[in-house]
C-alpha cells in the first residue's frame, strides 16, 4: 500500500501546463516542471518554443541568456541554440560538436495554456491534453490566474476533489452547511473520476445568489450543483451553479439558471511545489467584461484561502514525518483520482523484464 | 545533455550473426532494462590488452525486448580492440554496461525524414525507421549503402518497415556511391540523420554543407573507429622531451603518449571535443584527421591534430604538446 501523504511521484508521460498563454512572449522566461529546469519563448512566428533549461556545456541555466531573433545565446560563453535546441555557434572554433544539443520537449498552445510534455517525446499526442475547452470558447467568458504553491500537487487535487472544505474554507462566499450535508456519488473510469452533489430547494449562497440575480432577479430557492471531474494526472474541472427550484436542473434543463466552470490544472514543479493554474468561466452575462474581472478577483481571493491550508498542510506533513492521513467517506474522489496517477507512475516506471 | 554513467551488471543473452562480420549480441541487465528514444547507445566497459576501457554501442530497435538490450559489433580487423573483444563474448558472459543515453535525438516535429547509413552506421537507424513509421505520419526514406547484401545486417527488417522507401546501394555491384544522390530524397524541411564510416560522413556532411539546406537539419553520430586510411604502427618524436614513441595499430596516439608518461589534455575520446589536439612540427607520411573538431580547411593546414583519434599513415610524425615547463 502506497503512502498517501507522502505519494509525491508524478507521471512524466502527460501534458503539463507551463504558462498561460499571454506568459510567453518572444523574450526568455524561466520555469520548473517536473523538476526539470525549462526554457520557454514563443518565436516570431508566434510557434511556442520549449528547451531544457541548461546549456550543453557548462549547465547555466539559457533564460539567464538571450534571445536573437529565434536563437537563444547562452548568458556565459555565448553557445548558440535553434529553436530545435541544436547548437549552432561555439565560440573559437570553426566546427560545432555534433553532440551539443538541448533537449526540446514537444509543446502546444491551447485552451489558452502552453503545455509541455516532459517525457518520451514519441508518446506525446495532443490529443491527450486535457480537456478546458470553456477557457476558449466563445459562449463562455472567464479567465484565471496562476499560483504557485509550497506544496505536493496532489494536495491541490485533493483539495478540488472534495469541496466539503468550502463549508469551512470558504464560509463567507460559496460554503455552507448544504455542502457538508447534501449527499454525492463518486464514478470512476480508467482515467478519470468523477464526483457530483445536488443540493436541492436551498437558499443559495451570498456568492450564487449575485449571480443568478445577474440573470434573473429573483429570492426563490434553487437547486446548487457541483460536478468535479478529474482528467488524469492533474486536472479537475468543476461545474458548478444553481437554477430556480423546480425548473428541471437535475434532469438536465439548466436554462432557468446560472452555470460556470471552475477550471483547474496543477503542475508539478518539485515533490514540495507546483504551480497551479486556475480559471472561472461562465455561460451567463458573458458579455460583460467588468463581471470576469470581478469573478477572477474573488475567484483570486477564495483561492487565497485554499493556499493558506495547503501550505500550512505541507509543512505538517514534514514535521510529522511517520505520520499517515486518515481518509473519510468524504475522500472517494481524491482516493480514486490518486490511484488513477499511480498506475500512470507505474506503468511509466516499470523495467522492461 | 551529458550524464554521469551508473554502471550494471548484465549477461549476454543471445548471439546472433546478422551478416559476414556483424555480431548481433543482446544483454540482459540483472535488474531489468530501462526504456530509452531511439538513437541511443550505451557504454560497455571492454578488456583491452588486459586494461578496461569504454566503447558505445547503438541500441537497435525501439525498445528493450525480454528486459535486454540489442546491440551489433561489426569485427574490424583494424579496430582498436573493442571489437575484438565484444566478439569473444559468450552466451551467459557478465559484463558491465551503462544505462542509455541519448546524444542522437530524433526531432518529432518533422514531417519528411532521410536516414543516411554506411555500413554498421545502420544501428541507431534501424529503430528510428521503425519508431518513425511506428508513431508518425511522417514520410521517411532510408539510403543503406554498403559493400553487398551479405555484409550488411537487417536487410530484410528494414525492407519489411520502409518497403520501396529503402534505397539500398551495393558498392561492390553499383560501385561508389555518388552522394549528391541524396538530394532526390530531401528538401528543405527534411531531417536527415546520417551514421556510418567517417569518409562517407564526410563526404555527405560536405555536399549537405554546400546545398541551400539548413546546416541544422542534418544530425550525425560519429564513433570515432574509422580514417581514410587503415591503422598502422608510427612513431611520434617530440624534440621538447627528447623522446620518440611508438604507436601500435591497435592503439590511439592519446593512449600511447599517457603511456610514455607525456601528459595530454583530453575529453571526449572520439574528436569532437578538441581539448586533446597537438602541434604537428613534422610529419613523413599521410596524417589521417579522423576527427570532427578541425574543419576541413584546418585539416589541409596540418598544423594540429587531435590525439585521441588521428593517425599517421605511410611515414612518422613529430610533434609538440602544451607542456612548457622544466624537461
């Protein structure tokens, strides 16, 4: 049996988010993923471009450099690098060792994240990136932010996985006591789970009932639902919202209400940090830019809250260092959402015998 | 990226004859293989005139099979002494190996590929071939040239991969391969990846040089085995130590020159790195640059060579190293 609290292995063979889109211009910028140092810019062309963060020759980091045109020049003697990562200039000699290269990890654009694949290369299909289609499509409008947390990514997906803490972490805008008390299902497959809690004929919470007024003015009493649902190995996207009482939510007719996505993708940085890129998007009032603003600002603060305890977690993880968690009932969804990544870790690290 | 060997313990599993000369041996480390990317290789610590050393093999193939990986040695009479060795190797034998490393990249981003092999230069291709056609849409086409059909390994493999896409060129039938040839496979997306003796890598790298392609779209390994000219023993004087050497047939001026006692810088031992080049003062024969640090203009000076792998042949050689303090 593995350990949950310490469990800090990560797949390599997955499509991580290393930036936001606006992140990466054509200029160098630093990050870690899987404890790999990486490079990003994005060339002229406006193609992202992703390298190991090192140079060939003597390890500096590249973004401590600069950027000429395409060509990356090392900050210490001067090497240069293609957009490939091959070597094309070494000072004081007329030739180019053929083995000086860095290593170009594949990356993508899209759903408004640069991702990057930090394993083999040849098993990187775009095809496999999440799903966070609501970052981009035109009948939702939203947008996020990126924090950087001292702590496991698996304790952010944890965390998303069960939202009985908005009860207790959030009291003032989305929790309350409906949400410890109303009960869920949890569903699984071989790479995703699925967690979902109706709460219904409530009186909706301060935050909900704001915006359900946006749409519809009205003091009845709605259904609320949450629908977290994680893709392997670190996404969880949430839908989220609440309609008028009696108007067929449940069974799928949401349009006398208000719906949004929470989107949320972590990415490993080190066993002790990740970088964990977040996203509100809504189906209502999309028109209106002051209302994504407000949203990714209270978004901003609530998650504030969530960064406070996972850090505060992680440091009690470490200073009880034999120390196992407990899981409750409440868990499924995080406990099926690890095991998930285990076998991904498994898998990917299993000798050939 | 360079990395720091681990070195394990693994067992020949099988021994194979893929052609006159070229031994397809497969190693079983102990504790189970690891994945790797094509075009890697790994170290093997071989016995040479009783001493260990290092010498790197390609993996064939895409991935480890039964937990073992693949490698073919090709017996050079004028070698020096891996070969040898790896061909005394026996079924059950324990040798030490390293984990794979890579140093020949395949590029994933490109849709049209040229693998360029001379003789056992195939062995890092034949999995590049398999793992292009395996996992991309992409067009590739290999040119394998060679001496004629029974001294080239994998034939029949690769004809079953690339079909018509396998160019192959018999030198003893065709007669000399005109490498301007390549051409009618490439254009100026294609990545070309090119392995095989150094004469033939030359001659490639240097019309690929003169072509409006870009520079960077042609990717070589070099193993650093083989000249324009077969080894032969030559003495080395340096008037600076009043000392003449002598360098056998088997064994590189490098070795012979720490042997005497004479220090020389050195690194990568296969004339990519230039730290181990020495002042040629004189010379009676042939120098034969086997190195890919000099260009070819500073070949034609001879005014250095690097140590590790150039040779004299046909004549002697006097040089100076960097050494200037009290003799």
């Amino acid at each position: 049996m593995q350990s949950f609290t310490i469990n800090e292995s990560f797949p390599m063979n997955a499509w991580y988010a290393a930036a936001w889109d606006f992140e990466v211009k054509n200029t160098l910028l630093h990050r870690k993923v899987c404890n790999k140092p990486i490079l990003l810019y994005r060339k002229k062309d406006g193609t992202p471009v992703a390298l190991e963060d090192a140079c060939w020759h003597r390890l500096l980091p590249l973004s401590k450099g600069k950027l000429k045109n395409d060509t990356v020049v090392c900050g210490y003697h001067g090497l240069e690098y293609n957009s490939d990562g091959r070597c094309t200039h070494m000072p004081s000699q007329e030739t180019i060792n053929p083995s000086a290269c860095v290593r170009a990890y594949p990356v993508v654009q899209k759903y408004r994240y640069v991702w990057v694949w930090m394993g083999n290369p040849a098993l990187a299909d775009v095809a496999k990136i999440p799903d966070l289609h609501w970052n981009d499509d035109p009948d939702w409008a939203g947008d996020g932010k990126m924090i950087e947390v001292k702590c496991n990514y698996r304790l952010v997906v944890d965390n998303l996985m069960d939202l009985t803490h908005e009860t207790f972490v959030h009291s003032e805008s989305i929790g309350d006591e409906h949400v410890t008390e109303a009960p869920f299902d949890v569903f699984h497959d071989d790479n995703t789970a699925t967690v979902s809690r109706w709460m219904l004929g409530i009186d909706p919470p301060p935050f909900w009932k704001s915006q359900l007024n946006k749409k519809i003015k009205t003091d009845e009493k709605v259904d609320r639902w949450q629908i977290i649902n994680f893709q392997a190995p670190c996404t969880v996207t949430i839908d989220v919202g609440v309609a008028l009482t009696g108007t067929g939510a449940p069974e799928g007719d949401r349009s006398q209400g208000v719906n949004g996505y929470v989107l949320n993708t972590i990415t490993p940085m080190t066993s002790q940090t990740c970088m964990y890129f977040w996203a509100f998007s809504r189906n209502y009032n999309i028109k209106d830019q002051s209302n994504t603003t407000e949203l990714r600002d209270g978004v901003s603060r609530i998650f504030f809250q969530d960064e406070i305890i996972l850090e505060a977690q992680q440091i009690a993880i470490n200073e009880n260092p034999n120390r196992e968690f407990y899981n409750l009932n409440i868990d499924a969804g995080a406990m099926w959402a690890r095991r998930i990544t285990d076998k991904m870790v498994e898998a990917e690290q299993q000798k050939n015998q | 990226m360079r990395f720091r060997n681990n070195w394990i313990d693994a067992k020949v599993s099988a021994i194979e004859d893929k052609a006159n000369n070229v031994r397809q041996i497969t190693l079983k480390p102990i504790d189970g293989a690891e994945p790797f990317t094509v075009g890697s290789h790994i170290d093997v610590s071989v016995i040479i005139n009783d001493k260990p050393e290092i010498r790197s093999y390609s993996l064939i193939g895409t991935q480890a099979t039964e937990g073992a990986y693949t490698i073919a040695v090709k017996r050079l009479e004028a070698s020096r002494g891996g070969s040898k060795y790896m061909w005394t190797l026996e079924v059950d034998n324990q040798i030490k190996i390293s984990q794979p490393s890579n140093h020949f990249e395949l590029n994933y981003g490109v849709s049209d590929y040229l693998l360029i092999a001379g003789g056992i230069g195939i062995t890092p291709l034949v999995g590049m071939a398999e793992e292009i056609k395996k996992k991309n849409q992409a067009t590739v086409n290999m040119i394998y040239v060679g001496v004629n059909p029974a001294e080239m390994p994998y034939i029949d493999r690769l004809k079953a991969v690339l079909g018509n896409n396998l160019h192959l060129h018999f030198s003893d039938i065709d007669g000399l391969y005109e490498v301007n040839r390549i051409f009618e496979l490439a254009n100026k997306n294609t990545g070309v990846y090119l392995c095989g003796p150094l004469g033939f890598m030359n001659a490639i790298r240097k019309a690929w040089e003169n072509s409006s392609f870009e520079n960077t779209n042609l990717r070589y390994e070099t193993f650093g085995a083989s000249g324009l000219f077969a080894p032969q023993t030559f003495k080395v004087k340096l008037p600076r130590f009043n000392r003449e050497i002598e360098v056998a047939e088997n064994q590189s001026m490098l070795k012979a020159l720490e042997e005497a006692g004479i220090d020389v810088m050195y690194d990568c031992q296969k004339g990519e790195c230039g730290l181990c080049q020495v002042n040629i003062l004189e010379c009676t024969g042939d120098i034969d640059h086997r190195d890919f640090f000099f260009s070819e203009k500073q070949k034609k000076q001879n005014k250095k060579m690097c140590a590790c792998v150039s040779r004299v042949a046909n004549g002697d050689l006097v040089i100076d190293t960097s050494y200037r303090g009290k003799v």
